[in-house]
C-alpha cells in the first residue's frame, strides 16, 4: 500500500509531500490545476519512461519518491530477495531522479536498480488505471490471463500441467529439427566430435590427477635443495657426535645422580622422551631419503603431462571434471547422429504421444476456461447492471488463431476475447472497437471489482475513468469505487462531486502564480474545505448558500451509503 509520496521540481510541481492511508482518496480541482501530473509521478515510481520535459522549467533535475508497506507473502518481496534488498518490516522506497538531459536513476532502498527491474516490481505495487489507458481491457492478448487469473486454482494447476508436457513436447521437436540438419553440416559435426572424443580419451585423463602432478613437479623441480637439506638434517641428528649422541651422553650422566636427588628424575624422563622422539625422527628421515628418486626424465615426463592437460582445458573446460562432462556429451550426440534413423523414428514415437497428451490437457483447459468464461458473463453483467448498463451483454469469445489454426502454444490452444453488446439488437463487438469512455470506464472498472482480492496489488489508481458519464451512472460508479475501497487503496481524479464525496479522504490541487512562476499545490480538505470543493464542482466559479447546503447533503448521503456498504 502506499503510505508517501514526496514531488520535487517535477513538471509544474515545486514541493508536494502527501502521505496516505487505506480506502478511498479522490483529488480534485480546476481544469490544468496538476491533478494528473500526480498519477503522471507515480507513474514513473512505478518504471514508466522519464522524460527531460518532466523537470521543472530553471532545475536541474526532478525527484520523486514513495514508500509502501505489503504483507511479508507479497511477491514484491520475492523479487528484492533476487536482488539481494533489504525490506525490513516489509517496507521499501522507491526513488526516481530525472535529469534536464533526460537520464533517469532509479533506487530502492537505496540500491540503485534498472528501469526494467522497477517495472517488474512497480506492477506488483500500483495498478493505473486512466482514460486512455485500461490495463490489459484493450489488449486482446491479455483477455486469456484475465480469464485464467479468474478461474483460480483449477485452471492455474491445470495449466501447469499442460505446461510441463508442452516443455517435453518443444524439447523433443528441437532435437527433431537438429537431426534434420544439412547432411553435409552433420558429417563435418561428426568429424568434429570424433576428433574430440578422441583427443580426450588418447588422454586417459583421471579426476585429481592434476593436483597430484603438480605437487610431484613441485618436488622434482626442488630436488637437489630437497636431498641436501633431508641429507645434512638426518647428519646433524644421527652422526656421531650428532643431536642424538650427546642426548644419550645427557641421559648417561643424569641416571647416575638420579637416586640423589628427586627432583633429577622428572628431568631425566623428558629427555629420555625427547632421544627417542628425535631417534624416530632420524628413522623417517632415512626412509624418506631413500624413497627420494629425481630423475631429469621423471620432471619432463610430469610437465609433458601438466601441459597436455592445460591443453584439454582450454578447449573444453575449467577442470578435470568439466572435460570429462564434455566428454560424455560428445559422445551422447555423436551416438545420436551416427544412428540418425533410428533415433529420429524413436522421436518422432515419442513427440506424436506428447502429442496427443497436449491434444487432450488442452482440451480439459479449454473446458475449464469455458466454464469459468459463462460464470465470469455472469459476474461482469452483475457488475455493469449496478452501473446503469444493465441492458449490456458481456461475452467471452473463444476461437484459433485465424493463422496459425489453433496452434499449439505455451498456453494452450486458445484465444479468448471479451466482447461487449451495448443493448438489445446491437451485435457483440471486441471491446477495443467500443467507442465510448464511459462504457469502457464502467468496464474497466466492474472487472477490477470482480478481479479484487484476487492479487496482490492493493493500490489503485482511477485518473478521470468517469469522463463521459453523470447523472445515475456517475452516482452508481461512485458508489461501486467506495465498495472496491473497502478492501483496498484507491486514488482517483475526478471532476464529478457524485465520486468526489464518496471519499474517506479529499485532496484539493491548485495552481498558483506568483512572480511569473507557475507552481502546483495539494492540500487535504477538512469537512468544511470538502463542503466548498464540493460547492464549486456543483456550481462553477459561483458559491451559493443553497450549492453549500447541496453539497453539505451529498456528503451526508455518501456516508449513509458507505455504512450500509
């Protein structure tokens, strides 16, 4: 939900800070006041594309920032978790500054992100909904998320399914198709990997062997300082006159006053101890001299070896373990082409039953889809008669790609479209070819009532969706806004008093000109502030007593009807 928004040189905005709660906000105001600069900002917050023409006329730059907090299941958690981003208490903000030259930064949390991750998040956070712009409602390809997002669980699972099997069935189309290759290209792939397979095998590599070969080299390389020093050590202990002889000469003269004085004997012992670790030592040091072999063959044998090794390396891979991984590919796809036949008829077996296992999993979607298309008719009808289009049929259409004849796709087999007939006689039409605002607002908007609860984006923005409507229907989309409010934020810019005072909260936006400087304010109107806004939407430039006492009604009569909501 969105708690902050902070505009800063923006447009004609010199310094906005607003901050927001749950249920119903509407910002209103006088034509060219700055309302929809508003929307334009959190726009940007949420990745749209920035603009130099955005920066205040005599900045540098325009800054714009928001907090929100979500639930710790919301996806937008999920994705900072990608990205490595901290959110305690899931909270974040979200920074947008845009320079006169047109560059753009954006940051959450104070990381610095791209545009394309902001717009990733930002459609997990705020859903915009303007005249012009009805997310997805005119996107015919869109219609077929709508519809499965409705149909829930039983659709969303079923489609998995048919996902996976689709997976399988593109992976085995793919292998297919490279079989099927230039024979000429085959046989110089072939020549290839039989030169590969070979030069790795004529190698007998063996895991670690590398590591081994090194500390050998190391060894032979140092040989001569090796046997010298090994050779003078074992002389110092074991020579006569050496380390070990002149303790046997300590411990000889010790025991022979060892009974005149207690305190002899400890002494005695730990030199004692001391002779025979140092006799061991001298021990090994014979062995492991006698074992020492440093041939000149032996070290151009063991770089030879490193070398053919580092060789292999560089052409297939890091390590040991990564050759031999490129090994056994090799030799998986050389098998497959030198039995090109018989493994392209054993594919062709297995894509035809993928085949048919898409044929019918898409076959059970499109019977779940249908079914969930004839309850959604009935829940958008439902919707639109509460908005004075009760005479509306609304319609979900199935039928193929008229090009591709039902193809099959990552999504199934079909293509749906919502069509709307505005009243008796009038033939069913896309929605795209729908004429008028107020239809496609009233559309838009019993769709996002119906769809509520069913994401998690719970911040939603409405900038003048009830243009070209009033009277009853304006009342009726006011009323409906107020009920979608109740579960969720919403944010709308209106110029009708019959959405404007069905608001838990009013902002009143102005313009003001003071010395040849053009600036945009926003203000949150108390009962008595909301009473005269209200009066002017009503009435024009002239306030009357009886528009004051209309609009102190309207407001009365809101109330009422939230209660009862």
């Amino acid at each position: 939900m969105l708690k902050e928004l902070s505009i800063h040189q923006f447009a004609i905005v010199e310094n906005i800070n607003l901050t927001f709660d749950q249920g119903f906000h509407v910002l209103t105001g006088e034509t060219g006041a700055g309302k929809s600069i508003l929307i334009d900002a959190l726009g940007l917050v949420i990745g749209g594309r920035a603009s130099s023409d955005f920066v205040r006329h005599g900045s540098s730059k325009a800054i714009i920032e928001a907090s929100f907090d979500f639930p710790a299941d919301h996806p937008a958690i999920t994705l900072l978790k990608e990205w490595d981003i901290e959110a305690e208490e899931e909270y974040l903000i979200i920074r947008r500054e845009i320079a006169i030259s047109g560059k753009s930064t954006c940051r959450v949390n104070g990381r610095m992100i791209t545009l394309a991750m902001l717009k990733q998040l930002g459609n997990h956070l705020i859903h915009i909904h303007g005249q012009h712009e009805h997310t997805g409602l005119l996107q015919v390809e869109e219609h077929l998320v709508w519809l499965d997002q409705f149909g829930g669980s039983k659709i969303l699972d079923k489609r998995k399914e048919y996902q996976n099997v689709y997976r399988q069935y593109q992976e085995i189309t793919k292998q297919i198709a490279q079989l099927d290759l230039d024979q000429q290209e085959m046989e110089r792939r072939v020549d290839m990997l039989q030169f590969q397979v070979s030069e790795i095998k004529d190698a007998r590599l063996v895991a670690g062997e590398e590591e081994a070969l090194q500390e050998e080299e190391k060894r032979l390389a140092g040989g001569e300082k090796l046997i010298s020093r090994v050779s003078g050590a074992y002389q110092i202990l074991s020579a006569e006159g050496g380390g070990i002889t002149q303790l046997r000469r300590a411990v000889s003269y010790l025991q022979e006053v060892a009974g005149l004085d207690s305190t002899i004997q400890s002494i005695l012992e730990n030199i004692e101890a001391a002779t025979f670790q140092l006799e061991e030592a001298a021990r090994d040091l014979s062995s492991y001299q006698d074992s020492l072999d440093f041939s000149p063959e032996r070290l151009y044998e063991v770089q030879d070896r490193i070398h053919t090794i580092r060789q292999l390396q560089r052409k297939y891979g890091e390590t040991t373990s990564d050759i031999l991984s490129y090994l056994e590919r090799a030799e998986e796809e050389l098998e497959r082409l030198l039995n090109v036949e018989e493994n392209k008829e054993h594919l062709y077996v297995k894509q035809k039953q993928l085949k048919n296992e898409l044929l019918q999993k898409a076959a059970e979607l499109t019977q779940l889809r249908k079914q969930a298309a004839s309850e959604l008719e009935v829940q958008v009808e439902a919707q639109l008669a509460d908005l004075m289009m009760g005479s509306s049929v609304f319609h979900v259409s199935f039928f193929p790609d008229p090009f591709q004849k039902a193809a099959i796709t990552a999504t199934g087999m079909d293509q749906v479209e919502f069509q709307l007939s505005p009243g008796p006689g009038e033939p069913l039409r896309s929605l795209t070819k729908i004429a008028s605002g107020g239809e496609l607002s009233r559309i838009m908007l019993a769709l996002k009532c119906i769809f509520s609860g069913r994401d998690q984006v719970q911040t939603l923005i409405f900038d003048e969706v009830d243009t070209g409507v009033s009277g009853r229907a304006a009342q009726a989309i006011a009323e409906k806004i107020a009920l979608l409010a109740s579960e969720n934020q919403v944010l709308c810019v209106t110029h009708l008093p019959q959405v404007a005072c069905m608001a838990d909260v009013h902002f009143y936006v102005s313009k003001q000109i003071s010395e040849q400087k053009t600036s945009s304010g926003v203000v949150k109107l108390d009962k008595a502030g909301r009473i005269m806004e209200l009066s002017r939407m009503l009435g024009g430039a002239e306030v009357t007593a009886r528009t004051k006492q209309h609009a102190a009604e309207m407001l009365f009569l809101a109330n009422k009807v939230k209660t009862r909501q």
